[in-house]
C-alpha cells in the first residue's frame, strides 16, 4: 500500500513539474525559403537556386531565472544579400542564462543591450537584415534608489565566430529630479594590433553624456559623445600612422497635446563609424557594429519612394574627394481634427507633415597625406533632403483613403560613389473598403517623376484581407521610364498569408528589385532576383 501511495505521489508530483515546465517554456521557429529562377529580364545573381534562412528558439522562465537557446540554419546558402558568413552553416548561434531579483541582474552568455539611444553601444537582432551583433560575456545591472548602473564585457557576435576585438562598456542613468535625468557610459574596444607608432593604443574608447527634460507635454534630450584616437582604415587596410578622434552631437526636441505633437531632431556625426575588429570598417552587412546610427528620415512603406534611400553617413573616408560625416535635421509634425473642427469629412482627418536634410561636414581634405579639418557647425555639401505630406481620411463607416506626396533629393554621387545627383517627385494614393466586418480591400497606386538616373516608375498593389486570418495581394513596380529599353522592367509580386495568433505562413512568387532594404534607418543591399517564397513562423 505504502508503495502504490508512494507511486501515486510520484506521478502527481511529476505531473504538476511538468505542467510548470510547460507553463514556463515557450519556443519559436521562424525560416524563410526561396527557390531562385531565372527569367528573361533577371539572372539569378548566385550559383544556388535554393537558399533558406531557420531560427528556432528556446526560452525558460522560472521566477528569477531564465534561460534560452537559438539554434540556426543556412541551407544550402543564405538568402541573397546576406553575409556569405552565414553560407551553408547550422548551429548553435545563441545561448545565455540570465538571473534577476529586485534591483539586481545578471546575464551570461549571448546577451542584447543598448546604452541610450544606441549611439555609442546597440547589441541587437534583426533577421530581415542579417544583423545578429550579440556580446558573448556576461552583462550586470544594479539599481541604488535614483542610480541604475550597468555594465558588460564581451566578444561580439560574426555569424558563428566572434569578433577578434573585445568590447567592454559601463552605463549610469541618474534621476535628478521629476523633470530632469542624466545618462552617462563609457563604451571601450580593445584589439591587438602591431604598431611602430607609439602614440598608437589597442583600446578605443567612446564617452558619452546626455541630459533629458521632460515637463508636461514637451520632451527634450542633449547627448554629446567623444570617440577617442582610433586608425584609419580604407578597403580593410589599417592606416596605424593616421589616428583621428569622432564626436557626436545630438539634439531632439518634441512637443505634444491631445490631436497634435511635433517632434525635432539635429545631429552632427564625425568619425563615428565603430567596430569590434577595426578591419570591419565600412562591411555592407553591418557586420561587427558596435553603434546604432539610423538615418533620421521618414521611413516610407510605399515601394517607390524606397528607390532612393539615405543611409547614415558616419565614416571618415579619403577616397572620392573625401568625406568625414554628416550634420542635419528631421522634423515631423501632425494634426488630427476633432469632430467639433471638422476638415473635408464629418468623421476623421489627419495631416502629416516631414521634412529630413542631410549634408556633409564642412571640411577640408588633404588626400595625398590623408589629414582633413573640419568647422563643427558648418554645412557641406548636400547629401539628401525629403519633404512629404500625408493626408487620412475616414469618408465613411466603411472607407477611408491614403494621400502621400513625397519630394527627394539624393545625392547619389557623394552617397553611393556615382550617380549623379537626382530629384524626384511621389504621389501615392491607398484607399481601404471594409467589406462585411472581417474583411478589406486595400488599393494603392504610386507614380515617380524624375528626369534623372533611371527616369520614371510607376507601380500598384491590391490586397484583399478576409475572416481577419488571410490575405492575397498581387503588385507591380515598373521602371517604364528607362532610357534602356533592357532595364525597363515590371517588378511583379504574387502572394498569399495566413495568420492566426502568433503562427503565419506566406507563400509569394515575383521579382525583387535590386537595391537597398532597410528598417529603422538601417539598411542592407540586396541584388535584382526573381524566385518562389515560402515563410512561417510558429510560437508555442
């Protein structure tokens, strides 16, 4: 009897562990799979037809403690316009054990962490970019009433390898009173390298301050950095015998009140390009990336005006004339009208306005000695500019519009190295009928006027989204204007999704236009393709 009691305590307590084990587990399984086709107007620009991206990922959560693995697969090759790094690799990617009690926390193995906004030090994943720059190390934490500090030592993150640099950084956030805090940290890389030149150290070193006000509706923040000494380095060479410091300079200021908000921001970047191996410098895959430098411009989800994209211009480059960094400004404002000041419908308008600029610094370049100077608030030559004005209308229960005109000017020579200089005008129109209740059609037309670069496109989509669960959309960007009749070319896409909760699948077939993605103001290039795409992800 004592042992049948004991055999039914043991199944019960086996049940209700495992019960909590399940309660505290969750995992996720995400790939991307593209078969490549050729076509009459696209080669298929690499030499695998079948290419697929696989993240499956383990979490643990036990009061105080988790834990959590990611496993990775690229078979046989990465998706185009990722680092060939990750090419017919599987793996362990990530792994970390964390523990974390009132004030106090403590994480080792891979770990993600920012300090501010990212602009000295952003650990970070982004799988639609390929970027996964994870610490290898440990990361501590520890709040002291208005103090919170937090510190960390690792190796970063290079596909499956870590960086031969080692970065090490310390973070103090200090609550001065209801409306004012401050933010401080300094962010160290230290790498060996073989230097005659004495005034030459391993460690580079990024020291950081920020102020932020906030009253009411009105919000602001000042950050400074100071990049110390760091060598030159050009198409991976390193230049020991040229050393140069980088400085940051960062100023936002916002206001908002219930239907409207304004939001300003200047920066000023010289030499703040940072990585964990100084050869890095300047990778097209933000590969060992120890900063987080957005481009400060209004990320568009309309196909046409993603054409002519700005990246951040933070590098101290002597080739093609010369160029140290970038100074500029973004501000963004909206209104809503209220139902008492009604605008054009009697149910809802918004007005949107944006406009980004964006220079190089004011400098001047030595090229044969590879020495510049540069006037700290002085604007150089224009890089990109952006004005757009966006108006939502609610016409009615069931339907309401999108009207979008964007004006650019890309300076595709200074940015991209040639090109010549571009103006474009956008106007994109997007209208959404609910039909029923659990269903919308969505159609977006958009036209590009330009008598630069590769004149005029136009392009469209219609999507129709049903029982909240699926969607199919078919679209087309056309390049009609090319002055060469070969690349005058439709860049269809055909597919299918369905979601329900957290798990989704996608199937879409068509032609990729080459060029930049970017998300967030970070960008990576991918080249011209055509293929059939199958997505899912699934979460437990």
């Amino acid at each position: 009897m004592k042992a049948f009691h004991f055999f039914i305590i043991f199944c019960f307590g086996t049940q209700i562990a495992y019960s909590q084990f399940i309660d505290n587990f969750s995992a996720g399984l995400e790939s991307t799979m593209t078969y490549y086709a050729d076509d009459d107007k696209i080669i298929n620009p690499g030499d695998t037809d079948f290419r697929s991206n696989t993240y499956l990922r383990f979490n643990y959560f036990n009061n105080e403690f988790s834990a959590n693995i990611q496993l990775e697969s690229y078979i046989e090759e990465a998706l185009l316009g990722y680092s060939p790094v990750f090419n017919e690799k599987i793996g362990l990617s990530l792994f970390s054990l964390a523990y974390k009690k009132k004030n106090f926390s403590i994480e080792a193995g891979y770990f993600f962490d920012q300090f501010s906004e990212g602009l000295s030090y952003r650990s970070w994943e982004d799988r639609q970019l390929g970027l996964n720059n994870a610490l290898l190390g440990a990361n501590l934490s520890y709040q002291f009433k208005s103090l919170r500090l937090s510190g960390f030592a690792g190796k970063q993150k290079n596909g499956f390898d870590l960086s031969d640099g080692t970065l090490m950084g310390l973070n103090g956030f200090l609550n001065l009173t209801k409306k004012l805090d401050l933010d401080f940290s300094i962010v160290s890389r230290f790498q060996e390298f073989e230097s005659d030149n004495p005034d030459f150290s391993e460690f580079t070193n990024l020291y950081s301050l920020k102020g932020i006000y906030t009253s009411g509706s009105f919000y602001s923040h000042l950050e400074y950095i100071h990049k110390g000494n760091d060598a030159l380095v050009e198409l991976g060479n390193v230049f020991d015998s040229r050393l140069f410091t980088g400085n940051a300079l960062s100023l936002n200021l916002g206001y908002f009140k219930s239907g409207f908000g304004i939001d300003g921001t200047f920066r000023r970047l010289e030499n703040m390009a940072f990585y964990t191996d100084r050869e890095a410098y300047g990778n097209i895959y933000n590969e060992l990336i120890v900063n987080y430098i957005p481009a400060l411009t209004k990320q568009h989800n309309v196909g046409l005006s993603n054409i002519y994209v700005y990246q951040a211009q933070a590098q101290l480059s002597f080739l093609s004339g010369g160029k140290s960094g970038e100074i500029g400004q973004q501000i963004d404002a909206y209104y809503k009208f209220s139902k008492q000041k009604r605008f054009l419908t009697k149910y809802q308008t918004v007005l949107a306005i944006n406009y980004s600029s964006w220079f190089g610094l004011k400098a001047s370049y030595d090229l044969e000695n590879r020495r510049y100077s540069s006037e700290f608030l002085a604007y150089g030559e224009q890089y990109y500019s952006d004005l757009n004005f966006e108006i939502k209308n609610q016409w009615s229960v069931n339907w309401k519009t999108r009207l979008l005109w964007i004006n650019q000017y890309y300076n595709k020579s200074s940015v991209e190295g040639n090109g010549g200089k571009v103006n474009t005008n956008i106007i994109a129109m997007d209208s959404y009928l609910t039909v029923g209740s659990r269903n919308e059609l969505r159609i977006q037309g958009e036209h590009l006027w330009t008598k630069d670069d590769a004149k005029n496109w136009a392009g469209g989509l219609i999507e129709y989204s049903f029982l909240q669960k699926f969607s199919i959309y078919a679209s087309d960007l056309y390049n009609y204007g090319n002055d060469i009749d070969a690349e005058r070319i439709h860049y269809y896409n055909a597919g299918a999704t369905y979601r329900k909760g957290k798990t989704r699948f996608s199937l879409n077939y068509g032609r990729q236009r080459g060029g930049l993605i970017c998300i967030g103001g970070v960008c990576r290039f991918v080249p011209k393709s055509n293929g059939l795409t199958f997505g899912m992800n699934l979460y437990l």
